[in-house]
C-alpha cells in the first residue's frame, strides 16, 4: 500500500485510488467552472468550491492562484500569495485534519503557503524553476508533488520534441526524486506526475498514458493530473472543456485499473464514484 508523508509526519494511505480537488483562485484556468478569482469574494468563492470537493469525498484540496495552462502569462508572487494563503487559512482552519495543497513552483510562495497551513507542494516544474522552493519544502517537513514540464506555461506548447518521452519523463522524474531527497526532502514525501499537458503534443501524452506501469518503478505514488485536458478535447473533438468531463471519466477508470494512486481533477463525486463502482465490480 502506498503512503505519502505530510508536515509533521502525518502519514496519508492510497490503499485504493483518490481525489485531489481543484481549486483555482484565478480569472484564467482553462476550464471555467474551475475558476474563482473573477468573483467579488474570491477567497469566500474558494472556500466554497473546496468544501464541496470535501463533501463529495476528496482527500486532498489542491489551491492555485496562477494559471499554469499553456501560453498563460505568469503572476507576481505577491499576488499569488495574496490570492491563496487566506483561502489556506481558512480550510485549515474549519478542517483541521484536511490534505491542503498549494499549487506553486515558487519558493516564496510555498514557504507563505506552508506557514499559512498547506501540508504539500504541487510543484509543475518539478523543482526546476525556482532552485529555493526545495529548501522550503525540507525546512517546512513537507510533502512535494514532483511533476514533469516541457517548457514554461508560456511557451511549452511550442512545438514540443522527444525521442521517447517515455523515457525521458521516466529519467526527468527520477533525477529529479533523488535531487529532492538530496536537498533534505524524505522519499517517503513525494508524490510523481508525468504531466500531462506540459509541453507536450496529444500523441505524447497518450504514450504516457498508455506505459503509465513504466513509472512504478519510481517507488513513489503517482498523482494523475488529466481532468478535462485538451487531450480529451483533442480526441473526442470537444473544443470546450465544459464538455469532456466522460473522456475524463475514461481515463481515470483507466488510471485506477492501473494502481495510480490519486487523480486531481474538477468533479471529485463523478470521477470518485467511477472508482468506487470498479473496485466493486472487482470484488
């Protein structure tokens, strides 16, 4: 059974498949109803979109203030910290035993995320964008999402080239989990993601999906991060990504009969239920 150790050493289980719900302090995710930033109450919009991930039985809550869709234009840290921390507080405060993830590749960022009560990093960059955010994370005790990119959002969807990007995701990933470790962070706190979408055309990240086994071997648990992706738009011919949320069912009943250990997605009851329903089928 995988596990992932958060703050304090408090131990989280994936004995089955769970959920990471998303939560966008944005005016700009590439799908709609993810985001909360355009409200007049962003932090109070936010709160209220992850309550609802928690009632429908998500394990983690993953907070975001900048949009990291491709060809987005980044933010200052000041405003991302502006946009995140208070709604951090906030859900640390009405679920004390709550997963909280902020979704940052900045150092300054994380160490404010960390001390306003996040338990983890999701960091795209795979600790390549900012050299200090691993520092943060050892000091802090924290847990890291560790997640391959192809490029910055602004540019990484400019032609991406690979030679097998099997491969080189598998030996991204890899250098990368033994230079967290170096920098103080245990093993034991790091979750993977072949990143999905990062710098990388629909083919390549079917190729992923479909050696997603090849990754085990990494020892860590993996976090799937699909939901409602261009891929899906791309095959099925959905230009809008209100509607692909059944390719997004696809792939996680996929994920889970492949062992992956949680999926962040936008609909946590739909894509949980998905789940639930296969592993009773499997007795």
């Amino acid at each position: 059974m995988e596990r992932l150790r958060l703050k304090e050493n408090r131990i989280i289980s994936f004995p089955r498949m769970e959920m990471m719900g998303i939560v966008n302090v944005t005016p700009d995710s590439f799908y709609s109803g993810s985001r909360t930033g355009a409200d007049q109450d962003p932090a109070r919009a936010a709160f209220r979109m992850a309550a609802q991930h928690i009632s429908e039985g998500a394990l983690i809550v993953d907070i975001g203030g900048e949009s990291t869709r491709p060809g987005a234009a980044p933010v200052t840290a000041a405003e991302e910290i502006r946009r995140i921390c208070p709604v951090i507080r906030d859900l640390r405060a009405a679920y004390p035993d709550l997963v909280i993830s902020a979704d940052t590749y900045r150092a300054e960022t994380g160490a404010a995320a960390l001390e306003a009560g996040a338990d983890m990093i999701n960091d795209i960059s795979g600790l390549t964008f900012d050299p200090d955010l691993a520092g943060v994370i050892a000091k802090a005790g924290a847990a890291l999402v560790l997640t391959h990119t192809g490029g910055r959002p602004d540019t990484m969807q400019q032609d991406p080239q690979y030679t097998d990007v099997v491969e080189e995701v598998y030996d991204f990933l890899r250098q990368q989990i033994d230079y967290a470790v170096s920098c103080g962070i245990g093993r034991d706190q790091i979750m993977t993601d072949v990143g999905i979408g990062f710098g990388k055309t629909a083919d390549h990240n079917l190729q992923l999906l479909r050696s997603i086994d090849r990754f085990r071997d990494l020892g860590c648990p993996h976090l799937l991060a699909v939901s409602r992706k261009s891929l899906i738009g791309h095959v099925l011919g959905q230009a809008d990504p209100a509607r692909r949320l059944p390719g997004t069912l696809a792939i996680t009943a996929y994920a889970a009969s492949h062992g992956i250990a949680c999926a962040r997605v936008h609909d946590v009851e739909e894509n949980l239920d998905i789940v639930r329903m296969l592993e009773a089928l499997k007795g």
